[in-house]
C-alpha cells in the first residue's frame, strides 16, 4: 500500500525479548547447533555471537561461517503450558540467506528432539508475507533476495514449548553455503491487531541526533551524531536486493527518523483491559487480547522494541519498521461507560 496509508496496524511482539528481559529465559536456553545435534556453530569472529541475532537490533549481527554446511537454532520457552508459549510469526531481519543460497525450515514441538514436530513452515501452514515467496513441498523456505523475512501462521496453541529454525544449503544439508550466513535479528512471538484508529494520526520525520552552535561573527555549525538507521549489512534498512547493495546505496537511504501518533476513541474495557490483573490465570491475565496485556504488557513499556506495520495485510516493506514506545506510561480516560479512550506515540527504533 505505502504513501503512509494507515489502515489496521499490527505490532509483531516478541516473545523472545520478553522472556530476556523478565528473567524467565536467558541466552543458555537458546541452542545454536550443527544438524548432527551435537556439533558446535564456527562463528567467524571465533566467538559465540549467539546473543546478537536476540538482541533486536538487525545492525548487530552474527556471522555464522559456511562450512558449517546445516545447522539449526532452537528456543525453549520454558512453558508446559501451551497457552503462555503461542506464537504465529518468524522474521528475520538483516540477512543474506539469498547470497548464501540458504534455506530454511520451522517447527515447534514440546520435545526438545522435535519427536513430533508440527512443521510451521510446510507448504499451506504458513503465510508468505514478505519475502519468504518461494518454498516446496519439503518445507523449505526460500528467500528470494537479501534483507529481510516475514511469515505468519494460524496461533500455534499447542506442541509449541520449542521452537526450532534450520538452516541448510539449497542444495542439500552436507553442501557448504555459498557464502558465510549473516543473521541480524530474529523475532519470534504473537502479532496484535490494533483496532482503527482516529483519524487524527500524526507521523513526523525527526531529523534528530544534531546540535548546532553559532560562533561569534554569526555562522552556524553543525555537529550530527547520526542521520538515521545505519545500513545493513548487504542492504540499506528495511530493504531487499538480490546480493550485496551497490556502492551508491547511502545516496539512496531515506534519513530520518518516522514517529507515528495514533488514537482510539471508543474502546470497550474488554478490548483495552483484562479481567483481572492480578489473576494467575492464563486466560484472565496473561493470555488475553486487550491492548493492554498483548501489547503494553509484552513489550515491557518502553523496554523492548517491537515490528509494526500500519497495515496487517501489506506485502509492501515501506509499511513495516521496527519501533519502540515514546512514552513510559500507559494513560487511558473514560469517556462513558465502560468505554475508554487512548493514545500513544510510536518511534522508529534500530
């Protein structure tokens, strides 16, 4: 759609960055691992760089050398029960699985050896939303460009205590890759549908990260810590290009940064609370999906950045961008009864 043509935003939350971030999982609990199940990763740096493909920041990344030929990363939500380890998407950001001739694959499974795996990524149990046009009956998903990747799949309610993603040359998992694999960020969790907004949505382009002084006779000068998102690695932010970008791929880089303000009128209590806050039960607290315990509550405030599109249903990349909340509280009013009023101001984030 693109021109900046809201019309129903949908903020891809993490699940991952949550469980980091509260404490409930830390990085031991995510396995980068040859497809023998018992063979180490190479990184090329010499080091485990596990912690910068879940640091949600796709300019961070982690280079996994070719010669590993398949290998597989795999989540442990940590939670028997399914409800509080559903998901319904996987995107990849910042990678070059199209130069490395790399394919990928995702199952969930409540064993850790995938013993009955339900294949995410089989051929009509998952949405190709951006970049993930071409795979087979196999299960295999491949990129037809560098950048970044986007799928969907109805919620998976249940075998989903792991997560696994394999990755495997297109010619067959004891292939070297064409190229060392580069991963920037990966993004694992629920997605939530905000309702319409009002039609009072504001976006700005904040050119921020400048200080200017005048000196003595009257001049200005500039000093700029940053004009915006820094490239990819094989990209420019957000973009996709079949191999490495050209030379010139700075003059073409959009700098700025967006901030999208939204309003809802109208909301029902049940649509923007839950029934209970203090409820130890799944579908009264945790597993609901009011705005306040699928969205607020699961990006932590402020704290985790999170991938947003102002509409659910584009397959244009101009719609998406990763974005973090603008303020630290969540402010409602009652405009009668039972109905409730909000806002809040989305920042663009890298």
């Amino acid at each position: 759609m693109s021109y900046n043509r809201f019309s129903s935003p949908r903020a891809f939350v993490d699940l991952i960055s949550y469980d980091l971030a509260t404490g409930w999982r830390d990085l031991d609990d995510i396995t980068l691992i040859q497809d023998d199940g018992s063979t180490a990763v190479s990184f090329t740096s010499g080091v485990d760089e596990k912690a910068k493909i879940f640091d949600a920041r796709p300019t961070n990344y982690g280079t996994i050398e070719k010669e590993n030929q398949s290998f597989y990363i795999q989540y442990d939500t940590g939670q028997a029960s399914a409800p509080l380890a559903e998901s319904n998407f996987l995107v990849i950001m910042n990678h070059n699985l199209q130069s490395a001739d790399a394919v990928f694959t995702v199952q969930t499974d409540d064993a850790s050896n995938m013993s009955s795996p339900t294949s995410i990524s089989t051929t009509g149990n998952h949405t190709k939303v951006f970049n993930a046009e071409a795979n087979d009956s196999a299960g295999e998903i491949d990129p037809a460009k560098d950048g970044w990747t986007l799928i969907t799949w109805p919620t998976q309610t249940s075998n989903n205590r792991y997560l696994r993603i394999t990755f495997a040359d297109d010619n067959g998992t004891a292939q070297n890759f064409n190229n060392d694999i580069v991963i920037g960020s990966i993004m694992f969790g629920e997605y939530y549908d905000f309702p319409s907004p009002d039609m009072s949505i504001k976006t700005d382009f904040i050119y921020d990260g400048t200080t200017t002084q005048r000196s003595l006779g009257g001049n200005t000068y500039a000093n700029t810590t940053h004009l915006g998102g820094p490239v990819w690695s094989s990209t420019l932010p957000w973009n996709v290009a079949t191999g490495p970008s050209q030379d010139d791929k700075v003059a073409k880089q959009r700098f700025g940064r967006i901030k999208h303000s939204m309003s809802f009128s109208h909301m029902v209590d049940t649509k923007i609370f839950p029934e209970n806050w203090h409820s130890t039960e799944a579908d009264e607290f945790y597993d609901t999906t009011n705005l306040h315990n699928s969205f607020y509550q699961k990006v932590l405030g402020q704290r985790n950045p999170f991938l947003f599109s102002i509409n659910k249903d584009s397959t244009d990349a101009g719609d998406y961008g990763l974005f973090r909340l603008d303020a630290d509280t969540f402010s409602t009013s009652q405009t009668m009864h039972r109905i409730w009023s909000t806002k809040m101001d989305l920042i663009e984030d890298w």
